[in-house]
C-alpha cells in the first residue's frame, strides 16, 4: 500500500532525475578578473509551473529545488580562451572560481564550458565582461524592491516565498520601466550592467532567476548569498553583507556610475546612504520603497 502511495505521488508530481547538471549563478568581472559561481547536482524535472498549482505542489517544488541532490567534493573545470582552470567543490557541491588573468579579457559576453571530471557532458553559459568604458550601473535589491514580498511580516514573507510559484508572485510596479530607462543611458552594443544583490541563499537561486526571466527583465548579474562551505557571508548581518559586495563591485568598475534601489523593509536605506557618502562620485543616487505605502523616494 505504502509503495504504491508513493508511486502515484511521484506521477502526480511529475518529478523525474535529470542527468548531472552544473548551475552557474553568476559568472562576471573585468579586464583581467573573473568570478563564476555556482553548483554540481543532479537536479530534479517538475511539472510545468503553472498560475493554478495549489499551496501544496508549490511547497514541495520548492523543498525539492532548495533540496537538489548535490554532487559532493567533485573537481570542476572551466574552459574560456583555450586556458582551463580547475577548482573542487565542497561537500554540498557548492563552487567558485575567482581568476585572474594577464590576458586581457575584451568588454562584452563570453562563452565559457564547464564540466565535472570524469563527466563528458558540457554546460556552456556567458561571462559578462564590462572593462574600463564609463557607463551607468544598478545595483538592485530583490525581496521588496522587485517583488513583492512583504519580508517585514515573517508569515506573509513565508507564504510568499514557500507556497507561491514564480507565476504567482507580484511584480513591484514601475521597478522594470524604471531599469530599461536606466540602462538605456549606456552605448547600444554594451553588456548589461545591472547587479541584482540580494540577502537570499544561493538556494533559492532558480525560483528568483524564474520570476526575472518570466517578467522579462534584462539580461542581468543576480548576486545571492553564501551560506555554506567555507568563506561564509556574513549571514545575519545583512549591512555588512550588501556593503562588502557593493564596495566589491565599485573596485572591480572604477569608471561606472551607479543609480542603486532598495526597500524599507531591512537595511538598504542605511546601506545605500553609507555607500554614497563613502564614495560620492561614483553613487548618482538611490532609491527607496516603502514597503508599506509603495511609494518610491529618491536621495
């Protein structure tokens, strides 16, 4: 009886093993320096998302996604520009490479190639280059500054993120017209140079990059924190972490100008504020939503 509970749980949910998979975070730098970060796992196939899915499905999609069968300790490749690099990943299949290069790297995307030893299969993704070139940046909040998500009231906040799919999440109005407008300052031609920095665990990386590709933002950076392994964020603290990875992405643009958005609802007013009076030239202004009005304020 049991056996045959779980089998029809299984095609009523239609999970399936997918081959070894490697997910790339995020994958970018300068010149001469190049982040790419991301995991080794056997993922899991679902059942197309949909507006209609109950609380239920919704739930274990998500323990499933955050709860992917991880590839442990595997050395990992990178192929970019005929060099390769190599790293490991730790127990939970967690990776990171940080390259420097002599070699210049010239602006715009490039294609890299990882793949775990001892695996044929190739995952082929894009490097965002931005070199020296002044162009006008956003560095971005994500829970409350592009969707809505009501971080402030923990049950709202839980539901939200646990029991909603990425069809079903709202949208901050005016957040996207507001980035293309933006971004349209820069040279046509130029790689995207919006940052997404959010407080979120690396984990929830494929539901966050869902709700952005299905409402069609621009192509983008998304910056999550690491909560594993070694070399930890600091994972409570959520002012020293958005200040240590801004500070991190004004060194690695000297010459951009950047416009940054956040919310009321945790630290990003006293960040943002901090950032700007640390480094006046480089910060055109920020933004803040109330979280409980909507309203959008300038500083």
């Amino acid at each position: 009886m049991l056996k045959k509970i779980l089998l029809t749980t299984i095609l009523f949910l239609n999970i399936g093993y997918t081959k070894d998979n490697i997910v790339v975070y995020n994958a970018y730098g300068n010149n001469h320096q190049l982040t790419v970060q991301g995991r080794m796992q056997r993922e899991r196939e679902f059942k197309k998302v949909s507006k209609d899915d109950g609380v239920l499905r919704n739930l274990w999609r998500r323990i499933k996604q955050v709860k992917a069968d991880d590839i442990k300790s595997k050395n990992i490749n990178l192929y970019i520009n005929h060099k390769t690099f190599k790293t490991k990943g730790d127990d939970e299949g967690y990776f990171e490479f940080n390259i420097t290069t002599q070699q210049l790297l010239p602006m715009g995307y490039h294609k890299i190639l990882l793949n775990i030893e001892g695996n044929k299969n190739l995952h082929e993704t894009n490097a965002t280059i931005i070199d020296s070139t002044p162009l006008v940046g956003i560095i971005s909040d994500f829970d409350d500054t592009i969707i809505v998500s009501n971080v402030t009231n923990k049950i709202s906040f839980g539901i939200n993120t646990m029991f909603k799919n990425y069809k079903q999440r709202t949208l901050v109005p005016t957040m996207l017209e507001r980035f293309k407008k933006i971004l349209s300052q820069n040279p046509k031609g130029m790689p995207s140079t919006l940052f997404i920095l959010s407080g979120s665990p690396q984990q929830l990386f494929r539901p966050i990059e869902q709700f952005l590709e299905y409402h069609h933002f621009p192509k983008h950076t998304l910056i999550l924190k690491k909560a594993h392994g070694e070399n930890l964020d600091p994972l409570t603290d959520q002012f020293a972490y958005k200040t240590q990875k801004i500070k991190r992405l004004i060194k690695l643009y000297p010459n951009m100008k950047w416009v940054m958005f956040g919310d009321s609802g945790e630290k990003d007013n006293e960040v943002y504020r901090a950032i700007k009076e640390k480094y006046p030239k480089k910060v055109l202004k920020y933004y803040i939503r109330d979280v409980e009005s909507g309203e959008i304020k300038t500083n």
